[in-house]
C-alpha cells in the first residue's frame, strides 16, 4: 500500500538541497531570507520520510542504484544509491524530524533578532539537513564517507556563522580540523575495504560485510593478516571517523566549542545531524563489526569511559549550553557502549530518545538566551519558571528524560542499555568496566541536569534582566512543545523492561529492529552477541525478573540520588556555588583535563617541532646534496651566463680570442715550434 513511497525516496534528500539553491542564490528575496523554503522543504522531507517508515512497516524494503560512475567488473565498481530498511527508515523520520523543528524554531532565534547573514544560514540549514540524510540512506560506504565529510563542511559553514567574532570563527576551524583528523582514518578504511573486497556495498550477498563473513569462514588471508584479523583494522580504521563525529575520546574536544554557533545548529548538530552520523555508521556497518569482537570491546570501552568523563566536566560548568554540550558526548558514550556490548536495538532506541530530548534541551537554551538577551551564564539568571512557564515545563521534560528518570523517554532506552552491557559484562570483564564506569555516569549526569535546571529557573532572578525577560514567540515555543511531548511518551515504543516482567508484547522497536536479522546484517553470519560472543545462554539470565528489577533499580536509584544531591545543594532563593570547594579537582574539571592544552602540545610543542626539523634536514641534508650535485664549475652556470651579453661585438672577441686559443694549444703541443 505504502511502497510508492519509495520511488520519490531521493527527494528526501533532494528537497532541502533545492531549499539551499535558493536561500543560497535569492535568499535576499525570498520571504523570511529563505526560512520558509526550508520549513517547506524540510516539512516535505519529513512527510516523505513517515510514508517510508510506514511501506517498511508494512514489511517492504528497497534498495536502487542511482549512478554509476565507475564501472570496472574486474576490480570494483563506485556507485550512488539508496537503502531504504528499517534502520534507515527510522532515522529519515528522526533527522528530517528535528530538521524541520529547528528551521521553524528559527524563526524566532533568527529572523525576530535581526541577526546577519540569514541567507546564508538557512542555506546552511539546507544544505546539512540534506546531506545527513543523503548520508543515512546511502546504500555504500564510498557514498555514506561523500555525506560524512559534506556533513562535516556544514558543521564548519554553521558554527563559524559569526566569522566576524574571533571565537566562533576558531571554533569552527577547530571543529573542521579535529573531525578531519578521524576522518582521515576513515577514508583509509573505505578505501581498504575496496581494496579487499572490491565493493563498497552494504547489503545483500555480495556486499563487504557479507563477503567479510565468508572470508572469516574460507580460512583467508589479507596482507599477511587472517581475514578477522584484517576485519578488526578496516572496523578499527572507520572507527576513527566515527570517533570524531560522535565526539568520544579523545577527538571530542570539538564539540564543547562548536556552542560559539548559534542555537538551532547546535540543536542540529548535537540531536540528529553530525555527532548522530557517528553512532549510525557504526549501526549501518554493524554485521561487519561483529566479525570482530576485539573491535566492539575498544567501542564498548571507549563509549563507556567517555560517558563518565564527559559527564564529570558537566558538573562544573556554568553555561547553559557547555553543560548541555558535555551531556551530548557523555549521552552517544552510552549509545556506543550499547553497540560494543552487542545491544544494536538498544543503541538505536537511545539515539531515538536522545534526539528527542537533546532537540528540546538545546531548544529550550535557546528560548532563554532569547529571553536574557543572549546571557549564557546561569548564575545570572534564577526565577525564570514564573515568566517563562512553556519553556519551563517543557525543558523540565527534557531535563528529566536526560537524568534518566521514570517515566520519561531518557529512562527507557538508558536503562536498556545499562542492562543489555550487564548482561554481557558479566562474562566479560572489560564490557563489565565499561558497565560500571556508565553506571557511575548515570549519577554524576542526574546531578548537572538537576542543578541546571535549578540554576536556570528556580529561586530568586539574579540579575535585572531575570526579573523581567525579553517574551519568546510562538516559532519559539511550539518546536519545544510538540519536543515536549515526545520526551515524555517517546520511551513507550520499546518497554522492554515491562515486556521481561509481563510478557506483553510492548517492545515495538526490538520487533522493529529485529524483525529480520539478514536486513541487519545482509548475510547468514549474524551472531546474538549476547548469547555467543558472552558464551552463555542469554535467555537463562535475561527472563529472571530479580535480574530486570536489579538492572532498572540500580540504575533508576543512582539517578534518584544524583537529583536528589542537586536539589539540596542549589534549592535555595540564592545557591551557593559548591562546585568550587573540590579545589584542585574543581580546577582540573574546569580546564576540562586540560585536553586543549594537551592537543595544543602535541600540534606546536611535539608536531610542529618534529615538522620544522624535518624541514631542516630536508633543506640541509637532503637540498644541500641536491644542490651540491647539480652546482657547476667557475666557468659554467653563473659565471658563464655573465659572458652572454647580448653585445655581437663582445661575441666576436670572444671567438677570436677562441681560435687564438686553439692555435696557441696545436702550436705547444703539436710540435709546431
């Protein structure tokens, strides 16, 4: 019934790039400077997408190559084309979702605040709405690395939107050159995989991850390396890339400073655009990434650790947009935590709510900036919840689903992924790490949110401008509504924890997600991680109620305490800054480890140092044997191009005196005298 949806699957990405053109080429003209061509073009986008999720749900799949523009059968061939399965069926709705909210949101943010330069942004809206979604529905991994890098040049375009300002514009370079860095391992990895497998493909039987499983079970070989063994370099290759996109350690440095960009790109960026594409490449690739359960250990790891350490810095921050930024990195931590464990449903579910709520949360910033006349600092603000009673609720809604507590979205799917990485961490000791480090967070998370909102909206306005703000439109508040919303029923479309208890059916996006195994995997190697990489019998663990109700209360209980902490310390009319009696460690959160200082070093102290001797010895060593070899006598080069004149009679003179020359050598040693 939906399938017809498929044929105008292309427009998804294709409408928003039109809204580019034009912002682009008569932005100027257009009404509202080209936002309403984007709201359209992304209002289109969006409906095309929930027609698409309905044909899949109806059970149908597509796949369709659009362009070939390398064709050589004995060795490879480089196409663009479209994969339309459940996981990117679902992911159209949530980034064209988003994209239309921020382009209407903006509204407000933008155009009712004069700012400079509108053409030019929405033009940037467009053209990063459609490259990510290009990228998601992107059926190889040449054409997903075209959108991955395209995406990031919009990043840059974005968050230098202000290039006039100094820190926007070093924000923006900072981002491009950070992001780059990963993306370089990327490139290399896309262009081993051609190498050994001669196709870029993602699905069906001749696709790499395919072939990479029959590979693994021929017993091959891939440069001196057994085919897993090759398996884990390539998966560790790409994994650069996402490193950097999904900002986790130690490439996330970017993304606390990419908040120089005005709002509703950092709500782009941080719910459904750049650092998503990261956790998605990954959920895309992931029947290659369980050929190699090496690799989904350092993922695991690293998404746990970065969950904590992200999150530690957010307590001490006292920008409404730098908190909200350390909780991005800390939040797809858990979503690539969820991915190294083997939970791909659970790592999408919270990509899902994430979304949602992070949308809202940045949203919501947004509409109190606006309000505090573009003031950041929370300690100057306080009381706003009796002015701004929309924008309260619904960032109290975000704020809630983010601290992870019941019944909002944030507590569903991050509970799904404490418990699934249990479960597995409780055979594996490095996944059990990682566990218990994303347990810890989920506290330390609860904490900064509470007091965040506190600081923000409760007790005694601060500062003049607190107790009367500037009011917010309705573009302002009914993005953050229908946002609203969503982060308090969004949880309900995988009740997992419900469904082990009951055995109601309640978990629709598992049955979703996991309905057939080959669309995940596109082969006949694909391996319940749980079960088999854990090497136990999953089911025996999993339907023990005491198990389920240990894994939500652990979780739901330490968020519990991190609220609780936060709301007796920063309750008060006038909260004192406690943060600031840790001392030392106060100090050592609030340079973020030092991190830049770090990188600043291994650029200038370490990289530029090694590339100035090198310079030395390439022009000393290396050019000075070159130039000594091709240097000449006195007579010739320099010297002799001074003889060359021009002057005929200077040349006649020296003929002469040539032929003098000659007679006076045949005349000495010719025995002429």
């Amino acid at each position: 019934m939906f399938a017809w949806f498929f044929q105008f699957a292309p427009a998804i990405a294709v409408l928003p790039f039109v809204s580019f053109l034009l912002a682009l080429v008569a932005g100027r003209w257009l009404p509202r400077k080209g936002a309403l061509a984007g709201i359209l073009a992304t209002g289109g986008s969006l409906l095309l997408s929930l027609g698409v999720l309905a044909a899949v749900v109806s059970g149908h799949t597509h796949e369709q190559t659009l362009y070939t523009f390398v064709d050589a059968q004995e060795t490879f061939s480089l196409t663009f084309g479209i994969l339309l399965d459940q996981l990117s069926a679902a992911m159209l709705v949530i980034v064209s979702l988003i994209a239309f909210l921020v382009h209407v949101f903006s509204l407000g943010y933008m155009n009712a605040e004069g700012e400079p330069g509108l053409p030019r942004y929405y033009a940037g809206l467009g053209l990063f709405s459609a490259s990510m979604l290009a990228f998601v529905f992107a059926d190889n991994l040449l054409m997903a690395f075209v959108f991955f890098e395209l995406v990031g040049l919009c990043s840059w375009l974005l968050i230098g939107h202000w290039f006039r300002d100094p820190a926007p514009a070093s924000a923006a370079k900072k981002a491009f050159l950070v992001t780059r860095f990963g993306d370089y391992f990327f490139l290399v990895g896309v262009v081993a995989v051609l190498v050994t497998f001669g196709t870029a493909q993602f699905a069906g039987a001749d696709g790499f991850p395919a072939l990479a499983a029959e590979a693994i079970d021929a017993g091959e070989s891939f440069f001196g390396l057994s085919a897993e063994a090759w398996v884990s370099v390539i998966g560790l290759l790409v994994l650069g890339g996402v490193i950097g996109k999904s900002a986790q350690f130690p490439l996330h440095t970017w993304l606390p400073d990419a908040m120089q960009g005005p709002t509703p790109v950092s709500a782009l960026i941080h719910a459904a655009t750049m650092v998503a594409a990261g956790v998605y490449l990954v959920a895309r690739m992931y029947g290659f990434y369980l050929l190699s359960p090496t690799v989904l250990g350092i993922i695991a790891f690293v998404g746990g650790f970065t969950a904590l350490f992200a999150a530690t810095m957010g307590v001490v921050k006292n920008e409404l947009k730098q908190v909200l930024a350390y909780s991005t990195i800390s939040q797809y931590g858990y979503m690539m935590l969820a991915l190294g464990a083997g939970s791909y449903v659970a790592a999408f579910f919270h990509l899902t709510t994430h979304a949602i709520f992070k949308a809202l949360l940045f949203l919501g910033a947004g509409a109190v900036i606006v309000a505090m006349h573009h003031d950041e600092d929370m300690w100057l603000m306080g009381g706003l919840r009796e002015h701004m009673r929309v924008t309260y609720l619904t960032f109290l809604a975000g704020s809630l689903a983010l601290a992870g507590i019941f019944p909002f979205a944030g507590f569903w799917s991050k509970d799904e992924v404490l418990f699934d990485t249990l479960v597995v961490g409780l055979e594996q000791p490095l996944l059990l790490v990682a566990y218990l480090m994303a347990l810890a967070a989920v506290f330390v998370t609860a904490f900064y949110t509470i007091r965040m909102v506190l600081l923000t909206f409760h007790g005694d306005p601060r500062t003049d401008v607190a107790e009367s703000p500037h009011a917010v439109g309705l573009s302002i508040k009914a993005p953050l509504v229908v946002l609203g919303v969503l982060a308090v029923v969004a949880g309900a479309i995988n009740l997992v924890p419900v469904e082990k208890l009951t055995g109601l059916r309640v978990s629709f996006l598992s049955s979703f997600l996991g309905s057939d195994r080959g669309l995940l995997t596109h082969n006949a190697h694909y391996v319940d991680l749980r079960t088999e990489y854990a090497g136990y019998e999953t089911g025996a663990i999993v339907s023990e109620p005491v198990t389920v109700l240990l894994g939500v209360a652990l979780g739901f209980g330490l968020a519990i305490a991190g609220a609780v902490a936060a709301f007796l310390l920063y309750r008060d009319a006038d909260p004192v800054r406690h943060t600031e009696r840790l001392g030392s460690i106060h100090t050592l959160l609030v340079h973020n480890y030092y991190q830049d200082e770090y990188q600043v070093w291994l650029a200038e102290g370490l990289s530029l140092r090694t590339a100035r001797a090198a310079d030395t010895f390439d022009q000393g060593v290396i050019d000075g044997a070159v130039n000594a070899t091709s240097s000449v006598s006195l007579l010739s080069g320099d010297r002799i191009r001074r003889v060359q004149t021009g002057v005929v009679t200077n040349y006649a003179a020296l003929v002469v005196l040539g032929l003098l020359a000659l007679l006076v050598g045949f005349a000495l040693y010719g025995g002429w005298f």
